[in-house]
C-alpha cells in the first residue's frame, strides 16, 4: 500500500535514500570470505550487524551461512574492539579450526576507529594465530559503497595477502569471477575446461552456497578456493577480471604484486559479453574454440532468432548491480528490447567529464542506441526514483531483484527476478546466467514472462495454444 503513494513528480535528493537498490558492504565481503576453503567470515561489530548479514546470505541461498562476531557491546563501542577480537581470533583457531579468518568491519568498529592491522599483528605475535593459519582483512563501513565494493574489497584483501610474487611459473589463467552465483562460477569454470583451460579462480563460491545434500552437515564445505591456488595465481600466465565493479581492485592488485598480465572484461551476460570472454580466454591460453562451445553459441543465436517477435521494442526498467546491468543492457539492446531505465544504488568513479563511470558503461552497451534512456548511479538512485519514472512512462517487463515484487504488482508488470537479494523463488544459485546457455535461461525466463502477461489478458477469441 506503501507504494501507491509515489507520486510521477521527481524531486532531485541529495541526502535521503528511499528503498535503496543495494544492501551492504559487510554482506559482500562475507559472500567473497566464502569463497574461500575452510575459510570463517568474522564482522568486527555487534552481533546484530553478523545476524543481518548471515540471514541475508542464507534466505538468497536458502544454505546455512556461518560467520563469527566481535559481538560488540556498549563498553566496547567506547573503548574499542581490540580485546574482543584478540578473544575471538584465540577461540575461532581453537574451537572450530578454519584455515582462514577473514575480518571485515562494520559501521560500529570504522566509527570508533579500530586498527586491524594492529590488532591482527598483535595476534600474530602473540602466538592466536596458530602455525599454518591465517587471518586477512579489510574495511567495510555499511555507511559507504555497497554489496558490491564490500565483495570487491575482500577479494583484494585475498590478493594482498596471499597471492605470491615469487610462485612458480605455471599455465594457468586466473579468473576473478566478480559477484555472481554459485552456478556461476561453476559455469566459468566449466567452459574454460571445456577449452582446455586450467583456471584459478577465487572467490569460488560453487560447492560451498549449492553444496549437494549428503545427509551429514559440513561446517567447510568441499568448495572454495584454496590458500595454496590463490599463492599460485601470482605465477599464472595472466589474469580475467569479471565486472569492473567487483574485479578492478583485486586485478590491478595482482598486476602491481605479481606482475601478472591482466585484463578486465564486463561479465560474459549475454552473446557478445560472452564472445568476449571466450576470446580473452582462447588468447590468452593460446587455445582453439572447440566444436561444444560454438554449438551452444549457435543455439543461443537460434533461440534469439526465434523469439525474436515476442521481445522486440518492449521497454524494460532494471535494476541491481552494475556489472550486471551492464552486460544485461547490452544483451537486451541486441535482442531489440528498450532498457528505458537502469538504476544502481552501487557508487561508481566519476570519468573526468563527471559522469558516473556506470553511465558511460551503460551508453556503450546500448551502443548508440536509446538516447532517451534514464541511467542514475549511487545513493539516491533508489526504487523509489525508479518508481516515479515507470509512473511518468510505463514499461512491459520490470527485471531485478525480489524487492522489486512490490512496484511490479502495484504497476502490474511482468517482473523477472534477478541479482541479489532473490528471497521468495529458488534456482538463481543452481543454474547460471553467464555463458551461452546461462543466456538461454536469461531468455527463457523473459520469454515466459511476457507470454503469460499475453495469455492472461488474451480475449476468450484470442486465446491460443500455439503462440
């Protein structure tokens, strides 16, 4: 009810968020600690802060989220929160034995100013840190950035401290993979296989948030990356970043450490982001495309071709994380769809003509395409402005994630679910939107959004079964 009062008339806000279209950074860093093998996320804050976060995980990938917390109290909001963590660092080792800590912070802990270089170094030298373990960091104040800058800071953080300069030269591409799901990163690693590619990639979060049911619980699940393949990524014959949100600081990281070669891609969403990939992948293996590959490509082009009739000149309204968008816009653009508004609560650099970075990601994936568009960045690029434009202009299909439910039956638009959170659907972990087949589902899912729109309103004498 809430959302019938949005009005069309748009204020410019500096200062007030209205349902941001983000959530954030501690919940990014967590899903990135994840991704790594026997590896526990611990929030250097209140236990309220690690609570909100872990359901978040757990509810998008209905998989039980461990994570530990400096459980902060009023004393420690004063005094600060070293000796709470020098406590939990001594009883994570000892209780329940991870081969990684990886701390982020919170708002509480930035606030009062702890130093967890210092404090980590204190633990080290006095023996909490038990021999052959680890603890890594980095800094995620919720009141900055977003998911995506808190997952882009922990993969740093991975680089920075693990990744070795002086590893032994190896034939491997390292890929970091950006924010995507579980299914994701199986299906990046799938198709590198599939060329006769060896990967390192980290995070790997495949095995570890879709892990199979066994009938035994694992605190560490089989998946994640190693410590030892991270140390090797520092000798791989060169680097794939995904997403320029969520990779750049981790890539231009292992270029400046290790002196790998490096290069930055949108995510493989879509033909031709995938095309690009693919190519990156084969120059830098110095490989051949085999015959599978080329075939899903060419069934990916047949369902285009297709469906073609039904997707043409519909307007779409999206919202979520920037290198999704991104490479969703430019996949949308080619299927001959409108992606009329884009908006991300995820900050971007601005270029030196003080535009958002994500705004001139976004015109070039239209590619020329739809000047009129609406494209807005950071903190009061919420739902709520994403609202009041549909209210100005309507549009056929709204695509984002679950909080878009509700302008979605307010307006009464097709919605398809995607990004991050999906709280009241399941399959997002399990079967992947990157690659050539992950295209296939994206296409299928707007597909049959739109025709049952169709067959819901059709007249009694219009209503078919072929389409």
């Amino acid at each position: 009810m809430l959302l019938r009062h949005t009005t069309d008339e748009v204020k410019e806000r500096t200062a007030l968020t209205v349902n941001p279209a983000k959530t954030c950074q501690p919940i990014g860093a967590m899903y990135a600690a994840l991704g790594i093998h026997n590896c526990l996320p611990h929030s250097h804050g209140s236990q309220g802060c690690c609570s909100y976060h872990r359901s978040t995980l757990t509810r998008h990938y209905k998989e039980p989220v461990m994570a530990a917390s400096s459980s902060f109290t009023e004393g420690t909001s004063v005094f600060g929160g070293q000796a709470n963590m020098l406590t939990a660092i001594q009883t994570i080792f000892g209780v329940y034995n991870p081969d990684v800590i990886a701390i982020h912070t919170t708002c509480l802990s930035e606030t009062i100013g702890d130093d967890l270089v210092q404090i980590v170094a204190k633990a080290v030298g006095e023996g909490k840190v038990p021999e052959g373990k680890h603890v890594i960091h980095c800094s995620t104040p919720s009141y900055q950035g977003s998911h995506v800058t808190g997952f882009a800071s922990m993969v740093k953080a991975m680089v920075t401290s693990f990744a070795d300069p002086q590893a032994e030269k190896n034939n491997k591409v390292t890929l970091i993979p950006g924010w995507v799901e579980p299914s994701d990163m199986r299906e990046l690693k799938l198709l590198a296989s599939t060329m006769g590619v060896e990967v390192i990639m980290y995070p790997d979060t495949s095995d570890v948030l879709d892990a199979p049911h066994t009938g035994k619980h694992e605190f560490y699940p089989k998946g994640g990356a190693t410590v030892e393949e991270i140390r090797a990524s520092g000798g791989s014959i060169g680097c794939l970043g995904l997403g320029l949100s969520g990779s750049t600081a981790a890539v231009d990281a292992l270029k400046a450490k290790c002196k790998v070669p490096t290069q930055l891609l949108e995510l493989p969403i879509g033909l031709q982001a995938t095309d690009r990939f693919i190519d990156a992948l084969r120059t830098m293996a110095d490989v051949e495309v085999p015959d599978p590959i080329t075939d899903d490509r060419g069934r990916l082009l047949d369902m285009i071709s297709d469906m073609h009739q039904y997707v043409a000149g519909k307007r779409v309204a999206l919202f979520g994380d920037p290198d999704q968008l991104v490479s969703l816009t430019e996949f949308l653009t080619l299927l001959d769809m409108k992606p009329v508004y884009i908006v991300t609560g995820t900050p971007t650099p601005v270029t030196g003509g003080q535009v958002p970075q994500f705004e001139v990601r976004i015109r070039k994936a239209l590619g020329g395409n739809l000047p009129e568009a609406k494209i807005r960045s950071g903190a009061q690029a919420d739902m709520y402005l994403l609202h009041q434009w549909i209210k100005q202009e309507t549009v056929d299909v709204l695509i984002g994630n679950t909080y878009g439910k509700y302008i979605a039956r307010d307006e009464n638009i097709p919605f398809v679910r995607y990004g991050f959170p999906i709280l009241d659907r399941v399959g997002h972990s399990y079967f992947p939107s990157v690659g050539y087949k992950g295209a296939m589902r994206l296409l299928e899912k707007i597909l049959g959004v739109l025709m049952d729109r169709q067959d819901r309103d059709a007249p009694e004498e219009r209503f078919e079964l072929v389409m």
